[in-house]
C-alpha cells in the first residue's frame, strides 16, 4: 500500500505572498491558516419590563450573570444566531429586534453584535450552559456579579435607547 507521508500541517510563520501579516503556513502543501476574530451574538430579552438573565455553568466567568449571547455558528445569520444562544442558555423562544450595538474587542478577536428581543411564550429556564435563570427589573440585575464589560455595555445601550422606535447602532471598541 502506497501511503503519502505525514503532512506537518500549519507550522511555519512567515507573511505570505500578496500578504502583509505574519501567518502560519504549511511547509508541506502551501496551506495558511488565517486567525480571524470569532464574532459572538446575543440579545438583551424582554418579558414584559423585565429582562432575562443568565448564571453562566462555564467558563470564563462561570458563576456569574449574563445576557444569552454566545459564537455564532458556519451557515447561520447573526439574528439565527442570537435566537439559537437564547434557546441554549435560557430554553427561551425569542423574537429579534433591532440591533442594539457592534462591541469590538481586538485584545480577544472578538466582534460582539447584541440585539433587542422579546420572548415569544414567556417560557425560560436554565440550559445545559446556564446554572440559572431569571428575570429581572433594571434595579433588580446583579450588577457586581455581571460576567462581561460588554454585557454591561450593551445593557447600558438597551436602556438608553429603549424608547426609540428604530435603534443606530453603537459601535465600541475597548
């Protein structure tokens, strides 16, 4: 049996031609890896006037209090996206709104895009990635147990535009 050797796989860095950043490259077949930021999606969800609340089950920050949000997957839309994190976390069936903000963190590789959205049915509880969930009033969120800069961020940016009938969204770095 004729068998091909082992390829060493993306080991080489160097800048590839017609490129100008340093990348991995295999030395055997020519592939590069490119490393790109992971874009994450999330909504803020409303039942009524109160928003819904996650207890993280893993880490980072595993303990700690969040909206659903979470990477979103190949061959889906960040509003599917949004949808699907709110099901995992929370077992929640949500409507997407508005887009709230654009939350670009380069120090991790991430670029956050986090919703406004309401819960269909008012049914929730804890996913396999939640220790808890729950609803809370804006004076009721654990605001010293919040998980992210950008969940508070985007809280912020929910209540300052929450009476706005279309919504620009905000664009932060950090």
């Amino acid at each position: 049996m004729n068998v091909p050797p082992k390829q060493s796989g993306p080991s080489i860095r160097a800048i590839p031609d017609g490129d100008t950043r340093e990348r991995l490259i295999c030395g055997d077949c020519g592939f590069i890896q490119y490393d790109n930021p992971k874009i994450v999606v999330g909504a803020v969800v409303l039942w009524g006037d109160r928003i819904l609340m996650c207890k993280r089950a893993i880490e980072p920050a595993y303990g700690r209090w969040t909206i659903p949000a979470g990477y979103m997957e190949l061959g889906e839309t960040p509003e599917e996206g949004a949808a699907r994190e709110a099901f995992e976390e929370a077992c929640a069936k949500i409507e997407i709104g508005a887009l709230i903000g654009v939350y670009s963190v380069p120090r991790i590789g991430q670029v956050q895009m986090i919703y406004r959205a309401t819960m269909i049915d008012g049914a929730f509880a804890a996913g396999t990635e939640s220790l808890e969930t729950k609803l809370c009033a804006w004076d009721e969120i654990p605001w010293d147990e919040i998980a992210f800069p950008t969940v508070r961020l985007a809280l912020d940016d929910w209540r300052r535009t929450q009476d706005h009938d279309a919504v620009v969204p905000n664009l932060k770095r950090f």
